[in-house]
C-alpha cells in the first residue's frame, strides 16, 4: 500500500484512537537513530533472506492459533513457506518447537521468546508507534536483523508497508516482500483475546475491552483489503 492510500486509514485511526501523529513520528525517528548506529537490513536485504518461497504463513495471537499450527505442522511441509508470526504468537510457535523466519513486533509480546527466535534465526521487524517509545529505546538494540517499521511517514532507515496491528502489519509486509499466496493461522479478528496477544492475562482467554475489538475491527478492514486489492491469494484458516 503507498503511503498516500495507507494515510487517509492512519488520519482516520488517529482521529478514532486519540493518537498522536507527532509522538508516531518522534518514534520512527528515535528508532532511525538506532538502526543507524546499531545496524539494519533494508527491505532488499530482508527479500533476499526469505527468497526461498514466494508462500507465505502469517500467525496471529487469536484463540485459533494452537489449532493452526498443529494442522499446519500435520498437513504442510512448512519449510516451502516463510513463517511471520505476529509478536506474541512467537511463543505459540515455540512452544510447538517451530521457529519463525520473521517476527514482526511493537515489542509488546513476550520479548524472551522474540528474542529466542532471533537467536535461533527469525529477522525481526521492529514497529515503533508513540506508545511504545521507551520498548524501541530499551530493546532494539538487544536484536540481530531488524527492519523498523511505522504506521506514520517512513523516515530514513524506518518503513511504511500499510497496516495497524502487528497481524495485518505482517500481512502487509508478505505483500512487499513478493507474496503470491498467504496463509493466515489464528487471524480470528473476534471479541476474545489471548494470553498470547496479551502476556499477562491471568486466563489463557479473556473477553477483549473496547479499545481491542476496534484494533481488531481496523485489523479484518485492512486485511480485506488486501484480499480485494492487492494481486495475491489470502487463505483464512478461520473461514
């Protein structure tokens, strides 16, 4: 998605969230400085690590997501498919002794398991956003293989590829990397959330507060409009 399409959804989701535009774009620019210093992978870079497939598996932290991946590991060779878990479904895929080529995070997840797939391979694409300032600064630079990411203007070593939370960040990302066919595992884009998705749910499930289901609302938008726009075949395991 350009940049120019994906603002007019960035204005609206500023406006209905109560965001701040400046304290995204401060984000991005510390998260720049960082990568400058601390080294980055270009999108190019990240292309050509993954070239191995043009199919795609994105995960998601919904209560499907166990399910998935145990049909997947069963039913698919998954080493012809690159592997986004969307950061807090990395500890799902862990847990299954699986380990993602790409985690695409705004560092609220299980950072030891993020951190643990990076060890063990997984590139990961850091979102800096204005609520999660602090994480950039404290834990990106403990990464190998980053690419940074914003929901506002790109800037400098930061990309813009469209999408709002880290699932359909990560959609959006197959798409730029050259996906003809992605596979959503534990996209449900419901009313219920995960300990996966939120860490320190004291239940494994729980009933998503207002603020969650409208994410989640912006999340299945963005991601049907992939399907209708964009020239790639998107398999739901939900549907």
């Amino acid at each position: 998605m350009e940049f120019g399409l994906w603002e007019r959804y960035y204005k609206e989701i500023l406006d209905d969230f109560g965001f701040s535009r400046s304290d995204d774009e401060n984000s991005a620019k510390v998260l720049d400085e960082i990568l400058s210093e601390e080294g980055c992978l270009t999108l190019d870079d990240l292309a050509q690590i993954v070239g191995f497939s043009d199919k795609y598996i994105v995960f998601g932290a919904g209560p499907s997501l166990k399910e998935h991946i145990i049909q997947l590991k069963e039913n698919y060779d998954l080493k012809d498919y690159v592997l986004i878990s969307a950061d807090g479904a990395t500890t799902a895929l862990i847990e299954e002794r699986l380990s993602p080529d790409i985690v695409a995070t705004d560092l609220d997840g299980n950072l030891d398991d993020i951190l643990l797939a990076n060890i063990r391979g997984a590139n990961i694409v850091v979102h800096a956003h204005g609520d999660n300032l602090d994480q950039v600064v404290k834990f990106t630079p403990f990464f190998n293989n980053v690419l940074g990411t914003t929901q506002a203007q790109p800037v400098g070593n930061v990309y813009n590829f469209g999408g709002f939370t880290d699932g359909d960040r990560a959609i959006f990302l197959a798409v730029a990397l050259g996906a003809s066919e992605i596979t959503l595992a534990g996209m449900d884009f419901g009313d219920v959330v995960t300990k996966y998705s939120r860490p320190n749910l004291p239940t494994d499930l729980a009933d998503a507060d207002d603020f969650k289901r409208k994410k989640l609302m912006y999340a299945e938008r963005l991601t049907d409009w992939i399907i209708e726009n964009e020239n790639v075949d998107v398999i739901n395991m939900c549907k």
